[in-house]
C-alpha cells in the first residue's frame, strides 16, 4: 500500500479520499482470498469494477488538468503580436439519425486570424483553450462569431520555437477544466 501513500502526496487530495482508496483495495484484497466467495457475488464485482473506474477516470482527469495547467503558464510567457481576423462565419452541419426522420443541425464559429512573427505570415483558428464551440442554437454561435468581426485586431500569443503554434485568448473557459 506504499504506492497509494505516494499517489496521496503527489496529487495533494484529502486523507479521506486516500483512506477511501486504500478501503477499497483492502476490501478487493480481502475478497481475492476468498475468491469463491467473490465469484458467488456478481454484485460486489461489479460494484468494484465501477469504483475501479471512477478512480482511474478521476487519475485521468487529474492527470489531463495538470497538463493543461503547465501548458497555461509557459503560453503566459509567450510574446505577443498583433494580429488580425481575416475570417468569421458561421457553420451549419446536419446530422440525420438512422430509421428516423429527424433531423438535427450542429452549428460552429469557423474564426481565422493571421498574424506576422520575422517577416512570416501565419494563419491560424485557435482562439482559446476550450476548443471548438458548438451549439445547436444558431443565434448563439453569431453572437460568438460576432465578438470577432473580420478585420478586428488581436493580440496573438505565439510559441518562440513554433511561430505557427498560436492562440489569441489565454483565459480559462468554463468549458474546460483545469484542477
């Protein structure tokens, strides 16, 4: 159990959370004894199986949000130019189900900025870290597409070693998580 100690410390989560991990594999290392007793129980196998789960996409997310964050502090370091939209439309995509006649419509902000970095021209379409919107309200989406009108200046923040690596919005969206 020394390994669960260093996953506590490391990820910094309450005592409580550790000790609820280290019942858990308790348990299961008590019940693997049995292994009789635990093959005559499908509900106690499936319940570890969906704990076992939840921790580990728990990790994950850990795990994704710590990258996230390293990647938010070195992009805060980046120098700046300025840039400019040269593209902002709205995009429509229908999606039919099968066997049926309905029909749903996803709409996106299709944004493009260029920007120069040493007498290069670079175009690019990542504004922030949340990714590509979507909605399935059009009004939405030109109200977004809208914040951008083509020729509006930006301050582009853009990688020293990878010019053609940029983005115009280092904020963090609600729709991205960050621990």
């Amino acid at each position: 159990m020394e390994f669960l100690n260093e996953i506590a410390i490391e990820i910094g989560k309450p005592v409580t959370f550790y000790k609820c991990v280290v019942f858990f594999f308790e348990l299961l290392k008590e019940q693997l004894i049995y292994l009789n007793v635990l093959l005559s129980r499908p509900s106690l196998i499936a319940l570890s199986c969906i704990i076992l789960f939840l921790y580990c996409s728990s990790v994950g997310f850990y795990i994704y949000g710590k990258h996230l964050k390293k990647k938010l502090i070195k992009v805060q370091s980046w120098p700046t130019v300025q840039g400019v939209v040269v593209e902002s439309e709205v995009l429509g995509s229908t999606n039919s189900r099968v066997n049926s006649n309905i029909n749903s419509t996803t709409y996106s902000a299709q944004i493009k900025y260029t920007y120069t970095v040493f007498n290069k021209q670079y175009t690019n379409s990542k504004l922030n870290w949340g990714g590509r919107f979507e909605s399935s309200s059009k009004e939405q989406i030109q109200a977004y597409a809208d914040m951008y009108p083509v020729g509006k200046e930006l301050r582009v923040y853009y990688n020293e070693t990878d010019p053609k690596e940029s983005i115009v919005d280092i904020d963090i969206k609600g729709n991205t998580f960050i621990y």
